[in-house]
C-alpha cells in the first residue's frame, strides 16, 4: 500500500506514508477482504473522520478519498 499510494489518501492530505494508517473501505466484519482493492493509507486524522457519522465519503477514479459533511436532519 504504500508504494501504491506514497501519502495519506484523503484529497486534501499529503501526509507521507510513514504517517499513515490501512483502512479497509469495506470492513472485514462485513465481508470486506484485506486486499488492495479495498484498502487505503489514511493519517490518524483522517482515519477519525472515515468512521466519524458527520463526515460521508466517495473513492474517487484515481484512487483519493473525497469527504463531505453529512447532512443533518431536523
């Protein structure tokens, strides 16, 4: 993974690898396997707002994580 992505994959992130955290898109509890396909490098910041309900996200065609801020409901 980190010869593929060389740096946090968070669109507006460039933290270096070393920096960095796997996380599998789909989690393994729920069939995901740990493979390349389904894993990221994320730094610890980005890694909170994967899992955060605030934050959506979409995997972008060259690989990057694109966040938005989840709608709220009244």
């Amino acid at each position: 993974m980190r010869l593929r992505d060389q740096c946090c994959q968070a669109e507006d992130c460039d933290a270096p690898a070393a920096w960095t955290e796997a996380h599998h898109l789909k989690p393994w509890s729920q069939g995901g396997r740990t493979d390349l396909a389904n894993m990221v490098l994320l730094c610890a910041n980005d890694h909170r707002r994967i899992h955060d309900p605030d934050f959506t996200y979409q995997r972008l065609p060259d690989g990057r994580i694109r966040f938005t801020r989840a709608a709220r409901t009244s």
